[in-house]
C-alpha cells in the first residue's frame, strides 16, 4: 500500500522540478531549455497572460511538455500521461500528442485515472518521463554546475515550501522511480484484483 508521505514527497519533488525548469529558462547565459533542443511557443495576443509553452521531441514517437502547471509526456504508441504539479497522481489518455498548446490546464484535454487494463503501458511512461527527468537533472548539474542547480534550490527555499535538498534530488528521484517501477497500481490507483474463493463441491468449504 502507498504511505501517503510517499505521494506528498513524489509532489514536492515535482512541483520543485517544474520551478527549476522555470529557472533554467531565464539562466544568465541564455535559455537553457531552449539550448538542449526544446521547441519554445509563446502565447498568441489573446493569451498574453499566459507564459510559453516548451516542447521536446524525445524520439522513439515520443514528446514531451513542460507547463508551470504540470508535465506532459506522449508516445504514439501507447498515448499520453499527464502529472499536475501539486499532486502526484498522473492521469491518461489514448491521444499522444496535443491538439493545441496548452496554454492553461484548461486547454488540456480530458485525461483519465488508469484502469486494470492499461495501467502497465501507462506506467512504463510513467518510468520513462520520471528517468528522462533524472537524467536531464545530471546534464545540467555537468553542464552549468552543481553550484548553479544546488543555487537555484536555495531559491525555491521561501522558509514555507516543503524543499529536496540538492544533495538528495538525484537519489529521490531515482528512488521514486524503483518505487513505481516495482508497483504501478498504487500510484495510478489501480487495486490489486481479487481472487474470488471457489466453493469445494466435495466439502462445500472455499478454496
């Protein structure tokens, strides 16, 4: 059974995670996100309140969006997962890539909890975007240094937010990762089936 701490620390790792994506794209030297190959759209005239939408193909038909709000990942073959940034429990849908950009969650499209009979290829996505972050993490941390990453955590730190120090994001999240990895269900809310008893036609006990 999933001990509700794990989820609260799986969200908070998230939610710090989509901050520092944030701060990668204002780094002195220029946006990062961009210079690892992210696609940048910004908000049309109508939308100007809203902040641009970053994009990546990961290849293999696969995709994925960076939001303030949550992260998306798509694979043409299985379909898409979403993650909302202030709750770790990820939702699905058959369509693989987005229609529009999604400028506020209201512009994503109807995702779904996972069922009994889906929730193993929706969790090997699960796995894929949780390792796809990891490693992005030690890219940066090679790249731009650990004093830049382990800086911009001290920011995130306003003495309220609940904040993975950096000496132990990288085994966080390789940890969240196993975890999920070992049993999906609870994460996607998924119960584990039930064995019905069989009734003993020779003693009328159940089996």
């Amino acid at each position: 059974m999933l001990q509700t701490n794990e989820r609260d620390r799986a969200a908070d790792l998230l939610s710090q995670q989509l901050w520092l994506w944030g701060q990668d794209v204002v780094h002195p030297d220029g946006n990062w996100l961009t210079k690892v190959g992210f696609q940048r759209t910004p908000p049309p005239p109508e939308r100007v309140d809203c902040s641009s939408v970053y994009s990546l193909e990961l290849g293999d038909h696969r995709r994925v969006i960076l939001r303030g709000f949550g992260v998306f990942i798509g694979d043409d073959n299985i379909g898409s997962l979403y993650l909302g940034r202030y709750r770790f429990e990820p939702v699905c849908s058959n369509m693989a890539a987005l229609i529009c950009p999604p400028w506020s969650p209201d512009d994503l499209p109807e995702f779904e909890p996972a069922t009994v009979g889906n929730y193993r290829s929706f969790s090997r996505l699960l796995v894929d975007l949780l390792e796809w972050i990891q490693s992005y993490e030690k890219d940066v941390v090679r790249k731009l240094g650990a004093d830049y990453r382990r800086d911009s955590i001290r920011q995130w730190d306003n003495g309220k937010r609940r904040v993975i120090p950096f000496e132990e994001t990288g085994s966080a999240w390789e940890r969240l990762m196993n975890l999920v990895a070992a049993d999906s269900r609870p994460w996607f809310g998924v119960k584990p089936a039930v064995i019905e008893s069989v009734p003993d036609n020779r003693t009328g006990r159940t089996a």
